[in-house]
C-alpha cells in the first residue's frame, strides 16, 4: 500500500517528492515536498493531497489519513536545519 500511495501522490502533484508513508491498517500518515504548497493554507494542502486518494477511499482500502505533513523545499530544509 505504500508504494501505491506514495505513486499516486508523485504522480499527481508537481514535483513531489514523497519523503514518508507510514501505513497502519487502513489508516496511515504522509510526508511529502512540493513547491505547490507554497501559500497555501492547511486545508489547501490537505485537499491537494487528498484528490489522488480518492478512489483509495471510496473503495474502503484506505480508511482515513491519520497526518498529512506538506512542506515546500524550502520549509523541509528549514526543518532538516532543526
């Protein structure tokens, strides 16, 4: 299930770069880099990252998302510096 979610989201947003899935269950939690996150808000984000999940949903193989963690590149090396 990790490499189809982490597909789907490379795929699907402008270059990203999937840095973590963390699959438990049908629940799990992402980390991801893209320069699309620049000035989005929270939900924004959440929605980008949500809209190539979608059929993973409807069809119960995906639960629910337990965090989405969305970085521009400059913010992950921000936190990378921490």
């Amino acid at each position: 299930m990790q490499d189809i979610i982490k597909s789907l989201l490379e795929s699907q947003i402008a270059e990203c770069k999937v840095q973590s899935v963390e699959v438990q269950g049908n629940h799990f939690g992402v980390v991801l880099i893209s320069p699309m996150f620049a000035g989005l808000t929270p939900v924004k984000k959440q929605q980008l990252v949500m809209a190539p999940l979608a059929e993973l949903f409807s069809s119960g193989k995906v639960h629910a998302i337990d965090y989405i963690k969305a970085f521009t590149p400059e913010q992950w090396q921000q936190q990378l510096q921490q």
